[in-house]
C-alpha cells in the first residue's frame, strides 16, 4: 500500500548543501539586482511549506538572518508552518510592522496594499530599507512593462504578474523618493528577477 506523503515540517526542505547553494542563490539575485528586469534561472533548492515557492524559500534562506526582521504577508502569516520554516531556516524574527521589516515575503501581490509602508530608508541610511520578496506567478507571460535606468542597457521589457494594485503608480512614486524607496526581487516557480528602487517605468504615452 503506497504511503501518504508526509506534510514538510519546519526542520525540513531546507537547502541541501548550504554554502553552495546559498553562494549560488546570492549569485543569481545579485545578478538580477546589477540588471534590472532580467530573467534568472534558480533550481528548487528548497522545500519550504506551501504556498511559498521553493525559489522564494531559496531567497529568503540565502538573504536573511538573525539581525533581519521579516514581515510575513496575511497568506503566509496566518500558514504557522511557513512562519516556523523560516525563522529556522533563517534564524530571523518575524515582525508585524512593515516599518521594522528588513525584507518582507508576499505570497498574494494583488492583496498588497502599498509599498510606501514599509521602511523606505533615510536620506543619510538609504539602505535601511525593505526588500519585498514578492512571489508572482511568471517573469514571462504578464502584461508588458518597459523599465530603463541603472544597469540597463537601454530599455528592458518585464512581464511579471502577479503584481500589487495600481503598481505603475506605485513604482513611480517609490523611484520619486530615489536615493530612498523598497527594491523589488520577484520569485516565479523557476526563477527570479529584480527591480531596484533606480529602475524607472517607462509610461506609454497615451
């Protein structure tokens, strides 16, 4: 008689070798940070619960830990075995407030309100600000988005999606707050791509 599969538990599904593949991951998102809207294969490294990705699981154990707090949307919050998952495989606490987060891991984009309440940095601290984490569906298969800036040789087109409601104008008024603003890295089920507060939207002209 086949067995049911067992349900993964927090001490399991982690990277399997952890200086490798956290040295690869970093590699792949750093990649994808240095070049706006390029697409980055990652193999599923990880066997985190559902419904986080095994890329984004690979992510957040590479980036974060004990000195980076981490707020966990409503779809992940309220799923106790995501949340037991990551704080050991990463060693970070988690936080209610956006404004303490370090890095922030979105399960729903379309639930996501606004990014300007997450911690944007100062003028001075540019850099004490929030990575969202946002899981998306597709890199590849979206609606078209053209970006140019930093890193970009020209213009990019990126077609994720899921994204947050009314992201255009997000987007624009996060790069307006530039040196300030959240950076973006976006993990599909086979990859990720990143889009850097200095990423600008190209806005077609009506």
């Amino acid at each position: 008689m086949p067995t049911a599969a067992m349900p993964v538990s927090a001490y399991d599904g982690g990277l399997n070798d952890p200086v490798r593949g956290s040295q690869f991951v970093f590699r792949r998102v750093m990649d994808a940070m240095a070049r706006p809207g390029t697409v980055h294969q990652v193999p599923a490294l990880t066997r985190p619960p559902k419904p986080l990705y095994p890329v984004t699981g690979a992510v957040i154990s590479t980036l974060a830990d004990a000195d980076t707090p981490i707020w966990l949307d409503p779809a992940l919050a309220k799923a106790g075995d995501v949340r037991d998952w990551i704080v050991f495989h990463t060693g970070a606490p988690v936080t209610q407030h956006q404004s303490e987060a370090a890095f922030a891991v979105v399960a729903s984009p379309k639930t996501l309100s606004a990014l300007n309440g997450f911690a944007l940095g100062s003028q001075e601290y540019p850099d004490r600000s929030t990575t969202i984490v946002l899981q998306v569906e597709t890199l590849s298969d979206g609606p078209v988005m053209e970006f140019e800036g930093p890193g970009i040789d020209g213009q990019i087109v990126l077609r994720a999606d899921p994204l947050p409601q009314h992201f255009a104008a997000q987007w624009r008024a996060n790069r307006k707050a530039f040196p300030r603003g959240v950076d973006l890295i976006l993990a599909a089920p086979d990859g990720v791509a990143a889009l850097p507060r200095s990423a600008r939207l190209i806005v077609p002209e009506a």
